[in-house]
C-alpha cells in the first residue's frame, strides 16, 4: 500500500511543483510497480480525486503493468463519467484488440462517447480506439465506411 500512498501524494502535488520537478517519470515508476490487488484502492482514490489528478494517473502511465490496465479499465468503465481517463489508458493497451470481455465493453464505451461527443472531440475517441486495435470495429458499429466519411 506504499506505492499507492507515496503515488497519491505525488498525483496531488500543485501543478507547478509537480511540473517544475518534472514529477511525471516518478509518477510512471510507481505506477508501474503496482499489482492487480491494488486496482480496487486505486479505483477509490479515482472516484476520490479530482481531474487533474485523474488526468496525470492516466498520462503517466506508460509503465503500467498489462494485468493491472485491464482491471483498471474494467473498473473505470463501471464508473460514472470517467471518459478522459479511459480513452487515455486505451491507448496503453496493445494495437491489436481481441475478443474480450473488455475489448467489447470498451467498443461499447467508444460508441457511447462517439454519439454524445461534439466533432471535436470525435479526433480523440478515434486515435485512443485506433491505437488499440478498435478503430475498423468501431466504424463498423457507427455504419461508416471510413473515418474520412466521418469528418476525421
């Protein structure tokens, strides 16, 4: 429980301490250190933090373990209004999707942010599902043929 005390309170540093100290190689240390057992505490500090602590968990976690992203995607889907983070984990998963459970939930998820985002937001929903291998899937469920007939 260390790992996730020490990277709470990183996470919660004042944005010019955490950027002056150039934090972020830190914070993807200790995010990558963590276990499919901590997933269920770190789940609760989401809900429990802000957005910009939100924001630099998800940015950060280029290190993080592949076990531990799922889970953390799988519990982030169950919560209410946590879209930035889980388009920006999706691109941490790898570039081919499979048939997963998850892949399916987070393809669900996409389409839903699809229907309910404004055009501009449609660039980041289409670059997190494509660098996960989601993006032929999701154009198929939106019954486009191309995401240049999407207006991307």
């Amino acid at each position: 429980m260390a790992i996730l005390d020490e990277l709470d309170e990183l996470l919660g540093l004042d944005d010019g301490e955490y950027d002056r100290l150039d934090l972020f190689l830190e914070a993807d240390e200790l995010i990558g250190q963590l276990q499919p057992a901590d997933v269920p505490a770190l789940l609760a500090l989401w809900q429990a933090r802000g957005p910009s602590w939100q924001q630099r968990l998800a940015q950060a976690s280029g290190s993080i373990d592949g076990a531990v992203l799922r889970a953390l995607l799988a519990g982030l889907l169950q919560i209410p209004h946590a879209g930035h983070g889980v388009l920006t984990l999706m691109g941490r998963l790898p570039p081919v999707a499979d048939a997963s459970p998850l892949s399916d939930a987070l393809l669900d998820f996409a389409e839903q942010a699809w229907q309910a985002a404004t055009p501009a937001q449609h660039r980041q929903i289409q670059m997190s599902c494509w660098s996960c291998g989601l993006s032929g899937r999701l154009l198929k469920r939106l019954g486009l043929a191309s995401w240049k007939e999407a207006g991307l």
